[in-house]
C-alpha cells in the first residue's frame, strides 16, 4: 500500500472544499504560544544568591567550593553580579586570588559555565587564563581546566592564542595538550582576519608530530576546522568573502607533507592509518594543488572489506569534506555499501550524498542494498518474540511506529533519502535546491512502501 503524497492530499482538500457549503473566511490564524518563560530560584538551599557569594570569602576552602558549583544553579542573570567576584577570584594566588589549587580548578570551571556580561572582565579574565596556561613547565590540572575555559569562551579567548603556544605545548599530560590542540580550534579564528597563524603553526608543526594519537587526531581536526588564513581584513560584523591565503598556508602544507614521508625535513613519518588520512586532508585543504587522484587513492584505499571499521569511517568523512571532487573514488565508496558496521553504511550515504551528481552511478548499487535491508527488516518482523511485542500494542499508529524504528528500517529509509537526494542534484549543487542532508526531513514526501 502506498501513502499518498503532498499533491494528492493538497487536490483532496481542493474538492472536499469545493463540495462543501460556502463558509466565511478563515480568521488569520492564531500566533504561536510563546514558550514558557524559565524561572530560575531566587534562593537554593534557603540561601539567596547574594548569601552564597558572600560564601566565596570564607575561611574554609570546601565552603567555598560548595558556594562555586551552586552558583550556576542561578541562571543566566547572575553573571552581571557575579562577575566582578570571579574575577577576583581568579586572580593569582600572590595578588589576593584563590589559593586552594582544587578550588581553583571549580573556580575555572565555574567560569566556564557562567561567563562575563561585562567585555572588560571578560578580557581580563582571558589573560589570567593564558597566564595560568602559560606558569610553570608543568601545569598540572589548574592548566588544563584553564585551558577547557578558554576554549569555551571561544573566538573572543583569541588573545590566549600566543600562551597557548607557548611552554604548554610541552606539558606532560597529553591529555592537557589534546585540550590545547581541540582549545586552538575553538580560539584561533577571528571574524575580522580569519585563522590565527600562530594556531596554525603549532597545530601543524608541533601538535600533528606529538608521540599521542590522539593529540595529532585533535591537531589535525582542529586546522580543519580553522581552515587556511585569509589574505584580507573583512569590514565589521564579518560580512564579505574572505581571498584565501595559500601563500600563508605553505608552512602547514610543508608540515604535512613531512608527515607523509613526501616532504624535504626528515621527520617521523605518519603511521597511525587514521591520522595519516587527516594529514592528507590537511594537505588537500591548505594546497589545492594537493586536490588529485593520488591524494584522493591514498585515501580511499581504506575502503576494502578487510580495513578496520575505523579507518573506513574516517576515510569516508574526508572523502565527503571534498563533495564532488572526491567523484573519481565513486567506485571505492559504493564498495563498502554492504559492510556490516550500520556506522560505515550510514557514513558512506552522507559521503554519497556530499558528492552529489558525481554520485549517480551509486545509484543501482544502492537500490540493491535497500531491497537487502526490505529483506532484513521483513525477516525481524517474523521473529515470533518481537511479533508478540508488536500485537500488544492496539494503537495502528503506535504499532507503525515500533516497526518504522527497527534498526533496518530506519537504514532502508536513509538509503532511500539518499537516492532521491543524488537525483535531485545538480552541478555544484549536492541534493539540488533543498535545503537538509540525507536522512534529514527533505524526504517527507517521498512515496514508499510501509512495511
């Protein structure tokens, strides 16, 4: 049975109206109720927020960091009471600050979740921050949660960029230093002039070469995140397009291709197979001569049956950052449609998708894996257990649902989404004129058969 589509139910409602006696016009219809507004407490615990600030002053430390997690619990609105006293909170210990080093540690966390209304504190508090990063060669735990609130203080942290760089990037955590790397890529752009060369620099010359996979993994998803430096100042407010820098962007090509064993310094090569991908993406990003087959192989040839699902899953996402000029390794993705990893499927779709036109050969190939997963779905529903499930349940609409939300059904409809989505695309235009991705709400209107 098929469901009728938008057109059909448009013209029968079209006819129903048509048959039925004239009515006055319809009123403008009512506006949307305005969410409930939030009421945060005036008081916590019995105390006022004004009891519990007067508590950040008291002689014993575990008092103080009660009154720092409770804080919070205000609201929004006590930033612009509360922001005076943080910052003199998080001043150094030596200039009246907080001394206890766990409490300080809240204190910054504290900050993270509450902020500053006043854009002077807030740029105050941003050189504590970078000063705390920057003390002493090792850091310890202050460092890294100074580090975490700089980051989500975001781009207006900016001017921590040069204490991040600095002595930090030798701390022995390499927890701390995943932080600095992920930290870079939250902090290191600006609106007005683009990425921070300084960033850049590290993530790509220090960071990328750390002894931690999972330093150079952050590294490297930060610079894509940045994305190669502007050679133009946009005016106020950020509008405009920026011309991009590639001249700029050549040390971290250099860097890059060191990594891959095709550069001019002698460094430790990439072995990391998943790291290895992002450097090549990096490289493509930042040197659009890199953009070629060689590259794009390289890459691809991840995607065998016999590959671990990781590298699958990460080759496939840097195809997909390419759109259609990964087109040439069309071949390479489709052979992973039968992989049994749902992950690898559903990410090998949003890679389909992004390539657009170029993707249209996918097509045969992805109808045949939707009638496999039909298949699939049809064989669960026989299972007696899960059949038993469904009876139980009187509700048509309620019991259509259970089946719509079986695993290889809701794979069946992305593939179906995604099918649609290829050929509603055009030239340079991924899915044509709509505006969602593959698996998203475009497809409301798509016709198919319930199971």
């Amino acid at each position: 049975m098929r469901t009728r589509g938008p057109a059909a139910l448009a013209l029968a409602a079209l006819l129903a109206a048509a048959a039925s006696p004239q009515t006055p016009p319809a009123k403008d219809p009512p506006e949307p109720a305005k969410p409930p507004e939030i009421r945060w407490p005036t008081e916590i615990a019995g105390k006022s927020s004004g009891e519990w600030m007067k508590m950040l002053t008291d002689p014993d430390p575990a008092v103080r960091e009660s009154a720092l997690k409770v804080l919070p619990g205000f609201g929004p609105g006590i930033k612009k009471e509360l922001g005076k006293t943080l910052l003199t909170r998080m001043r150094f210990p030596g200039e009246g600050g907080e001394k206890d080093p766990g409490v300080r540690i809240t204190l910054f966390n504290t900050v993270a979740a509450i902020g500053f209304e006043d854009k002077r504190d807030e740029a105050d508090a941003v050189i504590i921050l970078g000063r705390t990063v920057d003390a002493g060669a090792t850091g310890g735990l202050s460092r890294q949660h100074a580090v975490v609130t700089l980051g989500m203080i975001g781009s207006k942290a900016g001017g921590a960029v040069t204490y991040l760089t600095g002595q930090a990037l030798g701390d022995t955590s390499y927890e701390t230093r995943r932080c600095i790397a992920r930290t870079l890529g939250q902090v290191g752009s600006d609106e007005k002039s683009g990425p921070s060369l300084k960033a850049l620099s590290a993530l790509s010359g220090v960071l990328a070469r750390d002894v931690s996979v999972a330093v150079r993994m952050e590294a490297l998803q930060s610079i894509v995140v940045l994305g190669p430096p502007w050679r133009n100042v946009l005016p106020p407010g950020g509008k405009g397009t920026p011309d991009l820098d590639y001249k700029g962007a050549g040390e971290v090509a250099e860097n890059m291709r060191d990594r891959l064993g095709l550069g001019k310094k002698k460094v430790p090569v990439e072995t990391d197979a998943q790291v290895e991908i992002w450097c090549r993406v990096v490289l493509m990003r930042f040197d659009p001569k890199e953009l070629n087959d060689d590259n794009l192989k390289a890459i691809s040839k991840h995607l065998v049956p016999t590959a671990p699902a990781g590298p699958k899953v990460q080759a496939l996402q840097a195809l997909g950052l390419f759109g259609e000029g990964s087109g040439p390794r069309l071949d390479d993705v489709i052979k992973v449609l039968d992989d049994n990893d749902p992950l690898v499927l559903t990410t090998a779709l949003g890679t389909l998708g992004g390539m657009g036109v170029k993707a249209a050969g996918a097509i045969p190939e992805l109808e045949k894996t939707e009638k496999k997963l039909a298949k699939m779905r049809d064989d669960k529903l026989k299972d007696p257990e899960l059949f038993k499930l469904l009876e139980k349940i009187k509700d048509d609409k309620e019991r259509q649902a259970a089946k719509d939300s079986i695993a290889e059904e809701q794979a069946r409809r992305a593939v179906v989404e995604t099918i649609k989505w290829i050929k509603d695309s055009k030239p340079g235009k991924p899915g044509g004129d709509r505006p969602t991705s593959p698996g998203g709400s475009g497809g409301a209107g798509v016709e198919e058969k319930k199971p």
